[in-house]
C-alpha cells in the first residue's frame, strides 16, 4: 500500500523528501521503499574496506545525492562508514575534473587541429543523454566522442552504453571513444568496440604529470 501510494506520489512529481514530510518519516524510509534492495543495514567497516569500495559505487552515490539523500543516509543504506561515502564523492569528483581538463586541453584541440573537426560543441544533451563531444567532420558528418582517462569496465561500459543511445537517433553519426595513448587496448576490447562501429583515438595527453 505505501509503495503503491509512494510510486503515484512520484509520478506527480514530488521529491522524497515531499513524501517523507508526507508520511512523517524520514528520508532514508522513502528510498528504501522505492528501492526495495537498500534494506536499511549497518557494519563496521575498516579502513582497507573503505579503500576497496572508493571506485566502483561513485555513479550509484551521486544519484542517491541528487535524490536528497545525506551522506549518512547514503552510508547507513549501503552498509558502509560516512567515511567511504566521503572518499567516494570526493574521488569521484576529482576524477571527472581530470577527465574535463583531458577533453578541454587535449581532445578539443586535436579533434580541432589534427582531424580538421568544426563546430565543437561540449556537454551536449543529445537523446536524453550527456555527450562529451558533438562535432561535425569536413565532410559534414556528426561525431559523438566519449572521453575517457581510463579503460576500466565500468568506464567502457558507461561510453558504450551512451554511444549507442545515441546511434539510436542518429544512425549515422560517428561513434569514437578518446583516450591518452599511454593506454594499450586489449584486443577482445578492440572487436567488441568494432562490433558496435565504435573508434578509438588514442592522443597524447600533455596534462599527465
């Protein structure tokens, strides 16, 4: 009956912390009905647990974030300390500065200089998702590039997914992922890129310490 009744309430487009005010609860009660699988948990957690989970959950807490949770929600839901959680956002945070700084000083100029791209655009919105890079080839084709620092799963996985999204409204655009060319590609990496008409382009990245 809440969950029903929770559901309807977000549908109409009240925030959780509107329906907590609602039902006289708090926060923390709304999301774990509306995520049945964040029971609320608690355990101790020790400094090298919190070093272990600082990657992978980043993008799960900056949702939880814009959702209204605090911090100690976000930990108390997650079975992990308010440290964690810090380390989490705070790196997570730094590491897309990085990625920003990588695509504004290196990606931009090369697609500019080297491959003769015009009408960059950056942060676009296309298909209801974010992409990195919208530009358009001399031959006046559209090219959506993902900028990466890494080629961790998640990294890959998170590129790809938002690649296709957008192949999906535009068929013929030119999918490319950028990445500094101190990586070296796995080749089953390479063949399931290809798969989905994705490219690489490897650059040299000059803002590397």
């Amino acid at each position: 009956m809440e969950y029903t009744l929770i559901k309807k309430m977000r549908l109409e487009g009240k925030t959780l912390q509107e329906i907590a005010q609602h039902f006289g609860k708090s926060i923390t009660w709304v999301y774990t009905r509306v995520n049945p699988k964040y029971a609320v948990k608690r355990r101790n957690v020790t400094s090298s647990d919190d070093t272990m989970l600082i990657d992978e959950p980043a993008n799960k807490y900056e949702q939880m974030r814009k959702h209204g949770l605090t911090m100690q929600n976000i930990a108390t839901l997650n079975g992990v300390s308010l440290t964690t959680v810090y380390k989490v956002l705070r790196n997570n945070k730094q590491k897309c500065s990085r990625e920003r700084i990588f695509r504004d000083s290196v990606v931009i100029p090369y697609l500019q200089n080297i491959l003769n791209h015009i009408q960059v655009v950056k942060e676009f919105t296309i298909s209801f998702q974010r992409a990195d890079i919208v530009s358009t080839t001399p031959d006046g084709k559209m090219c959506i590039t993902e900028v990466k620092r890494t080629i961790s799963a998640h990294a890959i996985q998170t590129s790809i997914g938002q690649l296709i999204i957008h192949q999906l409204e535009y068929p013929d655009a030119m999918l490319q992922i950028a990445l500094p060319d101190r990586i070296i590609m796995p080749d089953t990496l390479k063949a399931h890129l290809e798969k989905y008409n994705i490219f690489t382009i490897l650059i040299n990245d000059t803002t590397e310490e």
